[in-house]
C-alpha cells in the first residue's frame, strides 16, 4: 500500500489512528472482540419504535501483577473513550479517577477538547454523586441532550440545604426551586421591566404569572409530584421537600437523582437518534454510581406523565473497569451457556456469548427481576499483554464504530416527498385542484391530460383552460363552427366563472353574510375541454347565476359551486355522489341545471332527490323528468308535452296556409296534411324521441277534436344520418324536427341537396343556438319556426329598449365580453332566464336564517384572510332541505321567463308561456304565436317596484296559443 492509500485510510471511518500507549488496555486477548460487542450495542436498530435492551458492563481486572517486562493489566477506558469520541454522534461521558492520566486529543482527533472529566475525592458520598451526574450532564448535553429533571431536582436540593444554587440564586420554597428553568434570564428581565412605571408595566406584570402558571404544571414539577420515597407514606413536592431534610439517607438520594438522569435519557430519546448514549466509569470514581443505575432500572419509577409507577427501560449503556472486589461474582468454570447461573463471571473474549445468554436470561425474567449486570475478566500474560505490533494493527484496523445511518428518516422524508408528490398529481393532474396546498378535492380528471374534470368545485381552477386553448383538443372546432368561437366560448366560460367564484370569496370573508349563506350547485355539462354546443348553454346560464347572486349578495346570500357531469353528461351520477357526500360540510340546500334531457342526468337527479336534496331543473324538458317525480324536484322550462301543444298548434296553422293546403276540389273533403315527425334515435336521449311522441299525440288529440288536418309520420335517424333524414323530408307536406342542435345543419343541407324549395320547417327548443349563431345563411329559403321560452321577443321587446332590470345588469356585467348585438342574440334564447329564475325560487322560498339558528359558529380571525367558519348541524340542514322542497311546489311568483307557478303535485310548470319564433334568412326574427300568459317582469328604473303579479291571460283557439306576438304591456 502506498504512502497516500495509507494517508487516505488513516483519516477514514475505516482506520482507527491510536497509539500503542492509550491502546494498552485492549491489546490484551479478547480486546477487539470487547471492542466489536460494544459497537453492536452501540447502535440503535432500525424501524419505528424499536429499542434494545443495554446491560450494564463491569470489566474486572485482578491485582496487578508483572510477567517479565510487562505491566499489570491497564484500563481498556481510554481507548474506548478516544475511539467513540471520533464520532460525534455518540453521546459519551467518561467518568475518572483523579489520579488516572487526562486522555488528551490525538493528532487525528477531530475535536480538540479533551472527552474526560476528573472527579475529586475529597467530598461527601452524596457530593461526589452530584458533581459526577453534572460533569457526565455538561459532556452529554454537548451532543443535544437536555436534562431538566436534574436540574430541577439540584434546585430542589439547594434549598432545602439552604445554599444558593450554582448560578448563586436562593429560592423561598420548593415550588419556586422547581419553577425556575434554565436559560430563564429573559423571564428575570420582563420581571424587572414589570416593576417599572410605563404603560407597558400592566402587561408585563400579567406575564409572571403566567410564567408561575406553565411551570408548575410543567413535566419537571409532574415528575416530582409523584416521586415516592420507600416508605414515605404520601405523594407531593412538599413531602418530597420534606423528606429530603438535611438528615436523609443517601441511599433515597441517590436513588432520586439517578431516576432523574434516567427520565431525562427517555424524554431525549424519543426521537429517532442514530447511537445511544455511553457511560464510562473508570476506576473508583464512585463506586455507588452504576450499582445505583442498575438498581434503579428494576425499581418503578413515575413516568413523565400523571399515572402509576412502573419499570421503564432506559437507553444508557454503562461501561465500568475497576479491580476485583470480594462481592463480586466468582468466574464461571463452564463454557456451556445452558449450564451458566444468573450472574458469574466470564472472560473477555467470550463476550459475544455473553451478550446473548444475558438477553435469554433477561427476556425470560419478570420486568422487575430483570438481570442487568454483566461481568467480564480481563486477563493477564505475556501472549496478552505482550504482544506487540499485532494486536495494535487489528485494533486500529477495526476502524471508528459503525453507527446506524438515518435510512429510517431518509425512509421517511422520500415517503413524504412521493405522498406529497403523489397528493400534487393526484390534485392537478388527476383530482382538477390547484398544486398546493394539497386537499381532497371532489373532482376527477378523465380522458387524459388537460381532459376533462369531473365533479364537484368550488373554484373555477378546474374549468380555466385559457391557457391551454391552443392545444389540438381545442383547435379542432366542430361542424359550423371556427377555432375563434370555441376561444371566445373558453374565454366568455373561463370569465363567467370567475366572477362567481369572486363573489363566493367576498361571502366568505365577510362575517355577516358567512354566518347566513346558503349554497347552490349548478349541476351541468361544464365541458370546456370538449367542442359540445352545450358550452354556449352553460355560459349563458351560469351568466343568468350570477346575477342573481349579485342581486342577493346582501340581502340572502347564496354561495355556488360547479358540478361537472362532462360530455353528454356521462358523468352525472359521479358529480351527484359527490354532491350528496358534501352535502352538510358545503352547507348545500339545493342543486339546479341537470344540463340536458338525457339518461345520466335523470339517475343524477334521482340520487339527488333521495339524499334529501331539491332540484331545480333548468332546460331540461322531456316526460321522464316529471312523471312520478318526487316533491323534492321541479322545473322551470317547459314539458316537452308543453312544448308539443305549441307545435301542433303552429302546424295546425300551417295547414291551412295556401301555399300547404293547395287547390281543394268542390265537394270533397280536405286531404290531411303529412307531417314527417323526425326525431334522433338514441336510447340515452331522452329529449328527442319523446318530444316526437307527445308531438304525435297532440296531432291525435286534435283529430279527435275535429281537426282532421294533419297525418304524423314519424322518422328516425341516427347521428350521421342527419342529411339522409332532410332528403326524405321533400315528400312530406310539413316538417317538425325534433332533434339537436348539431345535426340540424346537416338535416338543412339534405333538404336542400333534394331540392325541397322554400319548405317550412318546424322545430322544438334545441335548435335556438343554431338560429341565434346564424347557421341557416345558407339555408335562407327555407322557413325554420322553433320554440323558445324567457326570450325578449315574448314581451315584443329589442334589445336596446328592454327595460327589466336582469337585461341592464347583464349588459353591464359582461359589456367586455359581448357587444350590444351579441348580447341580443344571447338573451333571445332565453336559457339565462331560465337559470335566474330557478335561482330567484330558491331565494325567495327560503326560509329566513337568522345567525342564531346557525348554531356552532367560530371565527378565524388570526389567519391572513379572516374566512368566518360557522358550524351547522346535518340535521338542522336536512330540516331547511325538507322546508324547501315543500314550499317551492306552493311558489307563486313572477319571473323573466313567465309566471312561476306549479301544478298542484307536479313538478311542471302552470301554463308555462311559449313563444313560437320564426327565421327566415336575414329577415329579423318575430314572434309567429304565443301560449300560455305574459305578465311584467320588474323595471330597472325603479328596484324597488314590485313585479306585477297580475295575470292576463291570452284567448287562443286551442291550449291557449294564438297567433301573432303578444299584446305589448
């Protein structure tokens, strides 16, 4: 090996560099062998809660005696001491005699303080034991270890000898002996500063006491309250006070400060410490000091906290060599381990047998007849102590002790590192929440990243995709429309949704409106992340929303969250569970939306209605929804059976027109009209196939009325077969089309791929968006009448002289969004109507909540941002649900979209009003008829007008319909 392997060895944990004079002790038989079992127990083992037992180990060495040259037998401490002291994280206190020869830092030491204290022999048994425990207290607590027992106890002691302590301080009663704790110079400055005059000295005077107050229930002055002498017949510092009197036994003293010591050892290792600490106690230091350990670990002691007594194992390994006294055990004669008694001794070199006889033996015994000694002989001869450069070498190539490295708290810190970030993918990535901080949000990401979130929110993070519009999921815009209309639509959602959340926050962080809000979900297809034509229907909504809770933000707070059902709401019935679990934490009193007619959204809305939830439904119109539905849900838009009498009503008009009606023969009766009723055949689809049903129905109704005009003829066509379904629609007389909204230019491009000429066209209310977003430019011969509800043309109104308050505010609201002619276009159809109305119901049916009713309440007023929690009851939440449910079928009120009146026991509307609306190209859209009553929503000149709640019914010729637009009022 050459000169600089030697070098770098020489500085390693691998190399011990000691000498041969401070080594002498362990170059003897079974040196290193010594050397090897005290690294084993060194070392703590590793996972969570595990501990080994220490023993206590007495080295022996016989009179000294010379073979030849050779000295007697020397300490094997030193070396010991030397070796750990290379690893600073082993506590170690070396205990000895004051004659013994200072162990002085080593060249290769890497400290150079010297690792041994000298204890004087000049001073009383019980003296000697309390300078011992300070000097192994001052070397132990260099490695971070505190011992506040101790040193109460030594305050203790101070005064009932009546001395000051050794920071010279005197104390009146044992209480204020314990109460002082180190490093309290700060408490003795805020003591001086409280007896001078100023106006912070009634403050400062408060903190003695409060000083006073944490110290005496402190765990110190617990400790000593249940600290019992052997025969003292009470519990208590004062009794303890007493009975160390100036006239105490030694024994009971020493007993009380080797428990301190060791309670202090078993409060400092509860933590996860890589080594335990060490004792070594050279010669006769004090010789009742480890006999004094051994025999307060079999007898109970208090714990830290109030309790009984019991045996505690302790972390100290105690490591003493001294010569041979006559009450030690004799040597052990037998090699065999079953054949050893309980104590004897043994040579150093079967050390390792030893160790493990003793854990049998101290496994197998009661807690409090435990063995913890264990004695080993140091031997003396030539071939031992004489023995040269050889057993120096195998010492030194032993090497520093082998600690434990901290894989249980590396473990730990990459457990926590992946949980959290597992948590933050979980949050972003696949749960729609915000990186950090990381919650449990009730949403879920589907189809891949950026996707979709589904669920429930009660921010807009999930659905803000501004940033990632560019992406090709968004680039890809569907039939009729452009990569710019799905950016305004992301741009008009992601504002929209701002806004609301804006508002949520202000109801939060005032303390008045937190006390007294409700919360509303709008259950829909928020779906941003798609290209669906349902995005329009969600904005405008959810714009209708917003008013609403701007208008009742003082007066009846109301605090919305978003739940996403996702594409053709195949998400509905996860949004609805997730709604049902936050119920009560979320303060939830009612849902409204459900999106469109379809079969997740009916299940959704059946979850819901069984959780004791109401449910207001918005554009949702087929049968399913009302029949058998239970108190809990209603509805603001009209019933596809309402919607049916509209349209058979302007068929029934149309068939008389001349240009369908044609020449008619004297003397024979008129031909009936064929009416070619298609419809979109899909079973989850509840909307299209039954609005086709009940428009057939109303026809046979008709006939059976007398009216023998018109013959249904129903046909269906799947989603690519839009075209083939308008090429089959130039054979009949009339067309009623109750598809969606998607397929409805496809259906207008095969009627004119067959050449129908200018035919009339009649359709339910999904084809508004297509009206409205002047999709039939290409189409302009042919005369597409459709129905609609809570439009602006209803009161024969434009967009610049509708007075109604929710018209003004929604200009207002969203003039950065929408200019003068798109917001005409956005209110004509009526959906964010629908939606203010169903907010407006739930509003004005609920019950008035007063702060006391909402019991439990507590506010964070210390944080950042004082958010006011307030606490409420799942039952009382259940009471206001039930309430609600029950008064929304007696509602009577006026809304934008018409009277707001249900049918005794339905969740349907009372003669809903319906308009019929006719586009014809580039001709300005008008009112063809009406059903139903008109009544006047509120101005904006005047907020604090009542509505008319008058109602003035309409004469028509049959469900109340008539031709032409209604009355101007």
């Amino acid at each position: 090996m050459g000169r600089r392997d030697r070098w770098k060895r020489r500085f390693s944990r691998r190399f011990w560099a000691v000498d041969g004079a401070l080594a002498e002790g362990l170059t003897g038989a079974g040196g290193a062998a010594l050397v090897t079992a005290l690294d084993g127990l060194l070392c703590r083992p590793y996972g969570l809660g595990r501990h080994r037992p220490l023993p206590v180990i007495t080295l022996l060495a016989p009179e000294s005696t010379a073979v030849d040259s050779c000295p007697g037998i020397a300490s094997p401490l030193p070396a010991l001491a030397d070796r750990m002291s290379r690893r600073p994280r082993i506590p170690m206190a070396y205990l000895r005699p004051p004659a013994a020869a200072p162990v002085s830092a080593s060249a290769d030491s890497p400290s150079d303080e010297p690792s041994t204290v000298a204890v004087p022999n000049f001073l009383t048994p019980e003296a000697v034991l309390r300078v011992t425990l300070r000097a192994a207290i001052a070397r132990l607590a260099k490695s971070g270890l505190s011992f506040r027992h101790v040193e109460a106890l030594d305050r203790l002691l101070c005064h009932v000898d009546g001395v000051p302590d050794a920071r010279g301080r005197e104390f009146r009663n044992p209480a204020e002996a314990v109460r002082h704790l180190p490093g309290d110079g700060w408490f003795a400055a805020v003591v001086d500063a409280a007896k001078q005059p100023g106006g912070w000295a009634s403050l400062l005077a408060v903190v003695p006491y409060l000083h006073s107050w944490w110290a005496d229930r402190s765990p110190q002055r617990r400790w000593l309250d249940n600290y019992a002498f052997p025969g003292l017949p009470e519990r208590g510092l004062p009794h303890l006070a007493a009975a160390l009197a100036p006239r105490r036994r030694f024994e009971d003293v020493a007993g009380l400060l080797v428990a301190a010591f060791l309670s202090d050892l078993r409060h400092a290792y509860r933590w996860r410490r890589l080594a335990y600490p060490v004792l070594l106690v050279d010669g006769d230091a004090h010789p009742a000091l480890v006999d004094t350990i051994a025999q307060c670990r079999m007898t109970p002691t208090p714990t830290r906290r109030q309790g009984r007594d019991r045996i505690q194992q302790d972390p100290l390994l105690v490591v003493e060599f001294r010569r041979r006294r006559s009450t030690d055990p004799q040597p052990a004669h037998s090699s065999r381990a079953a054949h050893r008694p309980l104590v004897e001794v043994w040579p150093v070199g079967e050390v390792e047998a030893e160790l493990r006889a003793w854990r049998r033996r101290w496994a197998a015994a009661q807690p409090a007849a435990r063995p913890w000694r264990v004695f080993l002989e140091m031997s003396a001869g030539r071939a031992a102590t004489c023995a040269g450069a050889g057993p120096l070498t195998v010492l030194q190539n032993l090497g520093l002790p082998r600690i434990r490295r901290p894989i249980t708290s590396v473990a730990l810190v990459l457990l926590l590192v992946t949980a959290s970030a597992a948590k933050v993918v979980d949050n972003s990535f696949l749960g729609c929440g915000p990186w950090w901080p990381p919650t449990n949000p009730s949403t879920r990401r589907i189809g891949g990243y950026p996707g979709e979130c589904v669920g429930l929110t009660s921010a807009a993070t999930p659905f803000d995709r501004s940033e990632t519009s560019g992406t090709e999921a968004e680039t890809v815009p569907p039939p009729g429309r452009s990569t710019e209309d799905i950016e305004g639509d992301n741009r008009d959602l992601t504002d929209v949704l701002r806004k609301i959340t804006a508002n949520n926050d202000r109801i939060l962080r005032h303390e008045e409106r937190a006390r007294r809000y409700v919360t509303v979900v709008y259950l829909s297809a928020i779906n941003i992340a798609g290209n669906g034509d349902d995005r329009r229907s969600t904005v405008e909504e959810l714009r209708g929303l917003l008013i609403k809770q701007d208008q009742s933000l003082n007066a009846r707070p109301v605090r919305i969250l978003f739940a996403n059902t996702g594409d053709q709401a195949t998400y509905a019935p996860y949004a609805a569970d997730r709604i049902v679990a936050a119920k009560d934490a979320e303060r939830i009193v009612a849902v409204v939306g459900l999106g469109i007619s379809l079969q997740p959204a009916l299940d959704a809305r059946n979850r819901l209605t069984e959780a004791g939830i109401p449910v207001i439904g918005t554009l949702v119109s087929a049968s399913a929804f009302v029949e058998g539905a239970s108190g809990l849900y209603h509805q603001v838009g009209p019933t596809n059976t309402r919607i049916a009498e509209a349209v058979t009503y302007r068929l029934l008009v149309m068939a008389n027109t001349p240009a369908v009606a044609g020449k008619q023969q004297s003397g024979q009766p008129p031909r009936k009209k064929d009416v070619l009723v298609v419809y979109r055949a899909e079973a989850a689809d509840l909307y299209s196939r039954d609005l086709a049903e009940k428009v057939q129905a109303a026809i046979q109704t008709a006939a059976m009325d007398g009216d023998f005009k018109l013959e249904p003829h129903p046909q269906e066509y799947q989603d690519d077969q839009a075209a083939a379904a308008g090429e089959k629609a130039c054979e009949a007389d009339l067309v009623f089309f109750g598809g969606r909204n998607n397929q409805f230019p496809a259906f207008l491009k095969g009627m004119k791929n067959a050449g129908c000429g200018a035919k009339q066209v009649v359709a339910g209310d999904s084809i508004a968006r297509s009206v409205l977003d002047n999709d039939l430019q290409d189409y302009k011969n042919h005369v597409v009448e459709y129905v609609s509800t809570g439009t602006m043309l209803a009161r024969r109104a434009g967009c610049q002289d509708d007075s109604t308050r929710f018209s003004a505010q929604y200009r207002d609201l969203f003039r950065k969004m929408v200019d003068a002619a798109q917001a005409c276009k956005r209110l004509n159809d009526g959906q964010a109507m629908l939606a203010y109305d169903a907010l407006t119901l739930i509003v004005e049916q609920l019950p008035a909540l007063t702060p006391e009713e909402w019991t439990g309440g507590f506010s964070l007023d210390w944080l950042p941002q004082a958010w006011h929690v307030t606490a409420v009851p799942g039952a009382q939440l259940d009471h206001w649900r039930r309430l609600l449910g029950d008064r929304l079928g007696d509602a009577s009120l006026v809304g934008l979209s018409g009277r707001l009146e249900f049918r005794p026991g339905s969740a349907a509307m009372r003669d809903k009003e319906i308009v019929v609306i006719s586009a014809h190209g580039a001709v300005p859209m008008k009112v063809a008829a009406f059903c139903g009553t008109v009544v006047n929503p509120p101005k904006r000149a005047d907020r604090r007008q009542r509505p008319d709640t008058s109602l003035r019914p309409q004469p028509g010729t049959r469900w109340g319909c008539k031709e032409g637009p209604p009355p101007r009022l």
